[in-house]
C-alpha cells in the first residue's frame, strides 16, 4: 500500500468515526440549524434595518409607498420593459398617456434591450401623490429615472422622468462597497 493510498485510508476513517465534521440532518418536520443565529442577522434595537440597495437609485423596494400603489408601479415597469403597450396599466394612464409620450418612452426603453427593472424609495409627496425611484438595466447601459403616480378611483400614472442613459462599468466603477452592515458583527 502506498502512502497515498494509506492518507486517503486515514482520512475516509475519520470521517467515519466522527460524524460531527459534517451536517446532520435534523428530524423530520423540524427547521435546519442555522450558522448565524437569527439575533445577529437583524438589526439592534435603535439600529435602523439596512435593505439591498441599488448603486444608482439607492435603498429598494416599497419605501413609504402604499402597497397599492408599489404594486401599481411594478406592474407599470413591468410592461414598459416589456414594451408592452397595451398592457391594462398603461391603457389605464393613457389620460398622462398621450401616443408621443408613449412612444418616445417606450422606444427609450427598448434601445436599451432592458433585461430587467429596479424600483426603489417610494415617498409620498407633499400634494399625496406618490414617486419611486427606477432604473432599466440592460446588457451593457442603465437609465434611471423618477415615476409619479397618483390615487384617483385607482392608481394612474402621473408622470415619468428618464435620465441620460449610462455605461454600467462607468457606474461600478464609481461606486464603493460598505460591507460591514452592522457594527457588532465585528
């Protein structure tokens, strides 16, 4: 037997005999132990919660925006990365809507061959209508933006206002990563 095969030998035997090294299934029907207790993955109490953010737009999701009218937005963008013009959200706003504005959007949007979309810091706005910060993200440029909306019988668009389109590797490259989100981790 050679000294590679008496190493493998060693270590196949100690991982028969000390179980421990490897996870173990628990019993059946009962939740996984986790590595990092669920104390230290939320925040402290007076620590504000810190969300994914976007290296443009900043903090993402519903912000202070009704659930309603988050849900209206991300349908919205939804259709507009699609180039869908006759989804029900934009024949719903076709008031703000006119044929030139539509179209001007919506071919903005598709030069960009976007692959997906962000929303992101939803607030209420002094006359209660409500903005979100966007951006279209393709393969290679982003364009971000500001979405208005407003709460008649429901939710429509109010207004929609697209930034210069930008290189991506242009916005990774200004952007510096802050990796420690909570103090006491470290």
């Amino acid at each position: 037997m050679g000294m590679y095969d008496r190493i493998a030998v060693v270590l196949l035997g100690l991982c028969l005999v000390s179980p421990g090294i490897f996870p173990q299934e628990g019993e059946p029907g009962t939740a996984p132990a986790r590595t990092i207790p669920d104390v230290l993955r939320r925040p402290d109490r007076g620590e504000a919660p810190r969300y994914p953010q976007d290296l443009v737009i900043g903090e993402l999701g519903q912000g202070q925006a009704p659930e309603e009218a988050y849900r209206f937005a991300r349908d919205l963008l939804a259709a507009l990365t699609a180039g869908n013009k006759t989804a029900p959200v934009l024949e719903d706003s076709s008031v703000v809507l006119t044929e030139g504005f539509l179209e001007e959007i919506l071919e903005e949007i598709e030069s960009l061959q976007p692959r997906t979309y962000r929303i992101g810091g939803g607030r209420i706005e002094a006359d209660g209508n409500v903005s979100f910060l966007i951006r279209f993200l393709g393969k290679a440029e982003s364009i971000s933006g500001e979405l208005f909306v407003r709460q008649e019988e429901k939710w429509l668009l109010d207004d929609i206002i697209l930034e210069e389109r930008r290189a991506l590797a242009e916005i990774r490259d200004s952007y510096h990563y802050d990796f420690s989100p909570y103090e006491r981790f470290f």
